[in-house]
C-alpha cells in the first residue's frame, strides 16, 4: 500500500539533501551516531507503537538478526576460539536453537560467527519451534533460541519459561508476524531482542529495511554499536569499554521517512489480511491474534480464487537437508513433524500485494 504519502516524504527528504545522517564515530557526543532525523523519527513511532523501549532501524531483518547475534556475545572472536580450544583441548562451538523451517539466515548466519545450529521440531498445528522438542535440545552449550513467527503467527510463549529456566535468551524473528499479537503484546516484543523485516514482500515495507527491538538497556547499547562499527565508537568514549566488532548495518533517511509512512498504514492493513484469511480456516494459537504473511493449510483450500490468488504444495525443504548443512553432517530425518508439514502443507498468497 504505497502511494503519495511515500512519495511526499521521500521528496522531504531529498530536499534536505541528507540521506544519511550517520557516522561511525562519537564525534560531537554522539551527534552522528544516532543518525538523522528521520531515523530517530522512526524509532521512537516504532517505540511508541509496539510498546518497546528501544528500536534500532536496520538495513534489513537479517542485518538485526546478525547484530542480536553480536549484541548477546555469541560470536567468536579469535581470542574466544583460542581460550576455547586452551579449555576443552579442542573447539566446542556454542549453540544456538533455531528451526528447520524458516528463510536459510535463521540457521546460516550462526555460522558465520562459529556458532553451531541445532535444530529443534516445529508445531504440527502452528509451524513455530515446540516447546517439548527445544527443551530436549538444550545443552550445557546453548547461548541462545532463534523463534521464528512464521506465517504472521507468535511463537509459543511458553518456551519463556524455558528461556527462564535454563537462562538462555530468546531472539524472536517477528519478520512474517508484524502486527500480530500474543497476549495483548506484539509479536517481535515476546523475546530477549524482536527482529522484523521491512522488505519489499512484508505487510509495510521500505524495499529494504528491518527493525530490531529490545526492553533491555545494555542490550539496546550494544546493538547500537553493532550495527554502528562498534569498535570505531569506543575510540571516542569513557570507559568501560564494550569489545564488539560491529559492521555497517544503518538504515537510510529515505527509507525511514518512507517507514514512517507506512507504519500509519499497519492496523488497516492487517485488518485486511485478517478478513482475507477466514475462508482458509487457519488454526490460530489460544490468545493470539496472527498477520497472515501467508495462508498457509494442511488441506488443499477449496474453490480458491485463482486471480486472487497464488498457491502450491511446498514452502520450503526443511534447512538440514541444504547443501551446506548435509556437508556438515546433519541427519536428514532430524525433525520428523517439519518434514510431515512439508509433505502435505499448502501456502496460498496474495497476487497483489495490498
């Protein structure tokens, strides 16, 4: 749903001619670091809608996935491997849990930063991670749970108490579920740290953008800095100091001006989804509300509307039975319920998004 509002305000801004307003510094106490005025802009709507404390504006959900990661201190750094190896006479890898059924970075960006994934079974009803299977997979190594809300649906908050009990922190990839809710609270706002996707197939989008959010102080800090080349900014500050390697992960003026715009749209536009799915007969989790990314039924719908609508038998082979993952050595009958939903799951979606 784009239309003049967007256009208005990226014209604002480009009349400013500032179409970023960062610097990886702490120049000024902190007069870059922030970003611009559509930025901040931004983030505090975002605040003030979700219910949040802190919202950080990315250049994409898997950029805020990759900072959650860097923020809970579950990368390596090369000293890390060294005392890890000096420690256990050889490299145990941390681990994080995540799911077999998601985009591939739920479970590939892990490795990237030495982390190994484990994957634990999804719900047969509702798709998200089971709460029984998460807790069979916890070991003396997991750092973290990566819940995704898939099809717009929350994640069951039940695994908080697991998250409380063994002290793991929850990353929620809310980046299919914006606007949904779980108990009267937001999808993205369930866990540790909220990651949504602002990208060109989402419910409001910027093209490309995404959204990380947290209740956490010292966490917000340190997305901040990871998303900010983190180890530039501690030059410039007080100690103590943080030792975070951070990267360039900054949303532009133009695309937070055009989020800004479609933000106001939001409650309209999952209203809409909402009515679109009641002929789908989708199962929806007790307390919760979902966003309906898609339409997604273990039976064929019938008399669908084919101009309205795409559909196919398929979303996505579970992520242990990919190329990087079988040359890792994964089991390929890990997750016996994912691979069920996969033989008989039928996504349906708009052909027109609204």
């Amino acid at each position: 749903m784009i239309d003049n509002l967007e256009e208005n305000a990226v014209r604002r801004v480009a009349r400013k001619k500032v179409l970023s307003g960062y610097r990886g510094s702490w120049a000024d106490e902190g007069k870059y670091f922030y970003g611009g005025e559509e930025v901040k802009a931004i983030e505090q709507e975002w605040c003030d809608y979700f219910k949040v404390k802190h919202s950080i504006f990315v250049n994409s959900a898997t950029s805020g996935l990759e900072c959650a990661i860097i923020a809970l201190g579950l990368n390596m750094t090369y000293k890390d491997i060294q005392m890890n190896i000096e420690k256990n006479g050889r490299y145990v890898p941390p681990e994080i849990i995540v799911s077999p059924y998601s985009m591939t970075c739920s479970a590939s960006l892990p490795l990237k930063y030495g982390i190994k994934p484990v994957f634990a079974d999804i719900e047969k009803d509702y798709y998200c991670l089971d709460v029984k299977s998460v807790e069979r997979n916890i070991t003396r190594n997991t750092k973290a749970i990566l819940a995704v809300d898939l099809f717009g649906m929350p994640y069951n908050t039940q695994l908080n108490l697991i998250s409380k009990k063994y002290n793991i922190p929850i990353i929620e990839d809310a980046a299919q579920a914006i606007g949904a809710k779980s108990g009267g609270k937001y999808a993205g706002t369930l866990g540790d740290i909220g990651v949504f996707s602002l990208n060109v197939h989402k419910h409001i989008q910027c093209g490309e953008g995404g959204m990380i959010v947290t209740d956490n102080d010292n966490l917000a800090w340190r997305l901040r800095l990871a998303m900010n080349h983190g180890e530039a900014v501690e030059n410039d500050l007080e100690p103590p100091y943080q030792n975070i390697v951070g990267g360039n992960y900054r949303g532009t003026e133009l695309s937070a001006a055009v989020v800004r715009e479609q933000l106001k749209k939001l409650g309209p536009i999952i209203e809409q989804y909402q009515e679109l799915a009641k002929p789908f007969k989708i199962p929806v989790r007790e307390n919760c509300t979902s966003a309906y990314y898609k339409f997604a039924t273990l039976e064929k719908p019938e008399k669908l509307n084919k101009t309205k609508y795409n559909t196919k038998q398929h979303y996505i082979t579970p992520i242990y039975k990919m190329p990087v993952f079988r040359e890792l050595g994964y089991r390929q009958n890990l997750c016996p319920v994912c691979e069920e939903v996969e033989k008989n799951i039928h996504v349906s979606w708009l052909k027109e998004i609204l």
